[in-house]
C-alpha cells in the first residue's frame, strides 16, 4: 500500500522531528571524541591508560557513525517526498549505480545482463537509484563482500512491465525470514535497522510497481522489483 496509508502525516512529522532531535548532538559528540584522541592520545602511548583511552574514543566515533546511519534511515523512511517521474532508461541507471560498486568491492563479481529493448519509463530517477543501491548493498553485505552479484533487466510487451532482478551468491533467505522481509523494523542483518527494504518496497509501491523476492539457485537470494510502462 501507499506510504500515505501506513503513516499517518501528523506521525510521519513527529518521527521526523525525532529524528533531528536525535542527529544533532551527534556531530560534535564525535568532534568532541576526535579532538580528545588528536589533543591527548599521544601522551598515553605505551600503558595501559593509552590502551584504554584509545579504544574508548574510538568506540565512541564508532558508535555515532552507526548512530547517524540509523537515524538517515529512519528519516528517510519517514519522509514522504512526492515521486517526481521523468522518462528514463532503467539499462542506464543500473550502469551508473553499478560503477559505484565495482571501485568500492573488488572481490565480488558484478554481472549486468541488460535487455536492450527496455523502453523509457517514468520513474523518480534518484528514488528508484536508491532503491538499487539499497539490493545492491543487501546483496555485497549477505556474500560478507565476496561473491558474484548478477543483475538482469526484462521488458514484458504483452504485461507493459520493465523488471530488474539483482541476484546474489550468499547464504540465502528463509522462509520465515521472506515472510517478514519487508516489514519495518525487521533484519537479518546482526546490527541491521531494518528498514532498508521497507523503504524499497515503499518507494516501488509508490511508482506503482511490486517488489519481491526468491531463491537464487543453487544458493542466495534473488530480489525482483517490476515497473509499469506508462
């Protein structure tokens, strides 16, 4: 269903609004940490108080960057910015996301079979791109960033249906896990939010498209998102 009937504005504000209230310390809690380490970490090393000052710095650096990751999130799914649909070529968006992830992870392979028939379709450009980024990041983060990740695109004439399939080489999903994917909230990730693919399945849900998943033989996951042509 729409994102406008899962949250109601007066909440989707509030939850906004909590989520700045939450992010703005955050920034000079870890300035704060930097400046401890930059000013005094030196003058500890070699004992054990220097052991100590430095992992508890750290940690605390570490912590707000987790902190603000979660917080982006849960604004993001938060928010409700109106879909703003321009003709655009799927093919091309999937080469531009996937130049990102073939720098930044070496070790996994990245296999992009296009459909050159793909016709332009209208879609939120930067939304469904982080929509891609998102199953791209599930699909690195299950093979723990090594392994093959293959993407396929497919037009259906008679269904009027552009697809993208991105599919991983990992452990796979189970059936009690597939059931609650994208529910808010849940994750099979150890320290996952939960709500990356809750914003996925809300943004498709939003052009108007379905969103699903499957195995991906022999082994891994396969996620599925289809796009109307209009």
């Amino acid at each position: 269903p729409p994102r406008s009937t899962l949250f109601p504005y007066t909440t989707l504000f509030r939850s906004r609004r909590i989520a700045h209230e939450i992010k703005n310390p955050l920034t000079p809690i870890q300035l704060s940490a930097q400046r401890l380490r930059k000013r005094y970490l030196d003058r500890f090393s070699g004992d054990d108080d220097g052991k100590i000052f430095d992992e508890c710095t750290s940690m605390i650096s570490k912590a707000v960057d987790d902190l603000k990751i979660l917080v982006n999130e849960f604004s993001n799914f938060a928010r409700m910015p109106a879909v703003q649909p321009a003709p655009n070529n799927l093919n091309d968006l999937v080469r531009e996301t996937l130049t990102l992830y073939q720098e930044g992870h070496r070790e996994v392979t990245f296999d992009f079979g296009p459909d050159e028939r793909l016709p332009d379709i209208k879609i939120d450009r930067d939304q469904i791109k982080r929509v891609l980024i998102n199953l791209l990041e599930n699909a690195v983060a299950a093979m723990d960033g090594k392994g093959t990740v293959s993407i396929s695109t497919c037009f259906d004439h008679e269904l009027k249906m552009v697809s993208c399939s991105i599919a991983d080489t990992g452990p796979g999903i189970s059936c009690e896990a597939k059931a609650r994917l994208f529910e808010p909230y849940f994750s099979t990730k150890k320290g996952g939010t939960g709500l990356g693919l809750a914003i996925v399945t809300s943004t498709i849900s939003d052009h108007n498209g379905f969103v699903r998943v499957r195995d991906n033989k022999p082994h891994g996951a396969c996620f599925v998102i289809e796009l109307p042509v209009t």
